[in-house]
C-alpha cells in the first residue's frame, strides 16, 4: 500500500488485527456503571467493524479503513481506561 491508496488487502489485515484485539480483551469492569460503559464500547466497536466490511462489500475502502480503524479505537480506549485488560499486547493496545 503506497501512502495514498487503501487496498482491500489492507482494510482485511486491520479488520483481522481489530477481531484479534476483540478477541484476546477481557472485561475488568467494576459495578454496574462500568459494565454498562463497556458494553456501550463494545457495541460501538462491532457497530464500527460491521461497518468497514459492508463498506468493504460495497467497493468504498477509503470509509472502510476509516470505519475499522474507530472500531479498533474503542476497544484501545476501553483497555487504556481500565474497563478491558489488553494483557499487556502493546501490539494490539495503546496500554495505560
């Protein structure tokens, strides 16, 4: 991939990296509010991956690599607040 130009190989090497994340994340959160934040987060996340493949489906990579790249980002989020242990995989997650 040159710097301007998405490819379908592309948007599928981050749609499986951000299914690996969803994955390997595990629920720390505490209480009822907490829960119900990072089931809100989640949703977002899966909302935002069903998104980059029905974009991908459709031939529009650019707002499919837009539409993976949140969906990641609410996960990342989810493990840097503490609502989700990413294991220490600093691969996967921007850890706190």
């Amino acid at each position: 991939m040159s710097g301007s130009v998405v490819t379908r190989d592309k948007v599928e090497e981050y749609l499986a990296l951000t299914i690996e994340a969803r994955s390997k994340a595990t629920p720390c959160a505490e209480g009822v509010e907490d829960e119900a934040r990072l089931t809100s987060m989640l949703r977002m996340c899966d909302d935002y991956a069903a998104d980059a493949r029905h974009f991908m489906e459709s031939g529009d990579l650019v707002r499919a690599f837009g539409a993976i790249n949140y969906s990641h980002a609410w996960l990342d989020a989810a493990v840097r607040i503490g609502l989700l242990d990413g294991h220490g995989d600093d691969r996967l997650f921007t850890l706190p």
